[in-house]
C-alpha cells in the first residue's frame, strides 16, 4: 500500500486515482500503530453532491428514519437514505405532512412507505463499496 507524509502527494492520489476505483485516502499520524479495536484514523472518501426525489420514508411520517430516494432519472432503482439526523428528520417530517401516502414498498430490504410528493433533497452520494446516500438538507 503507498504511504506518503506528503500532503500534496495525498491530495494528488486523492484527486487523480478516483478514475481507477480509489474510493478515498486514509490519514493518520506518523508515528500512529494500527489500532485494533478503534476508530483512531480518519477515512476521506470521494462523495458527489446529487438532488433525490423523495419517494417515501421508514418509521413515522413526522419523524423519518431513512428516505426512499430516487437519483438520477425516474426509473432509476429505489434506494434509502443513511439515518436522518433529528433536526433535519423533524423538517423533513412537517414537509412530508400532507403527502398521499400510496402503500408500502421494498428497497434493500427494509419496507418503507411509497408517498407522492415532489419534495427534492440534496444529498451526499459516496463512492466507497456502500455507495451510501446521506441526506444534507431539503431544496
């Protein structure tokens, strides 16, 4: 594995390795021995910012756990969301009061709750093996 104490040199891998798969950099002190049974070094995963339609939402309408999204074009497959944070759920649940809830639906094998609504969300999309969708405010 390439190590550098370089931080230009990790930027430049960081930037121009994406295009062959690298899904981020790992930083840590120099002098820092692997940690077993830790979180002590710090993962830079590369994320895009992309809008989500909001097609429906897991646990309480006014309080959502996870969105179902869709990203990219209308037939794009239903993919939820990470966790919402309290806040942001709480905004995200008075936006989604009034929306006609149309049945219930899979997506990565959790059920979620299909709505109709045009509500759009800006979210970070990662590009690490999870391809993780996390929900940074409403548009």
């Amino acid at each position: 594995m390439p190590a550098t104490d370089d931080r230009d040199v990790a930027e430049h891998w960081y930037e121009a390795l994406q295009a062959q798969g690298l899904e981020g950099v790992v930083a840590k002190r120099g002098t820092a021995a692997y940690p077993s049974g830790r979180r002590e070094w710090v993962k830079v995963r590369h994320a895009d910012t992309v809008d989500g339609l909001v097609v429906g939402f897991t646990g309480p309408r006014l309080r959502p756990q996870h969105l179902a999204l869709v990203v990219g074009d209308e037939d794009s497959q239903v993919r939820l969301s990470t966790r919402l944070e309290p806040v942001l759920a709480t905004h995200i649940g008075a936006a989604l009061a009034d929306a006609e809830a149309i049945g219930e639906r899979r997506a990565e094998g959790a059920t979620y709750t299909r709505i109709q609504t045009d509500l759009t969300v800006e979210i970070l999309a990662g590009s690490g093996r999870h391809g993780t969708l996390t929900v940074v405010r409403m548009r």
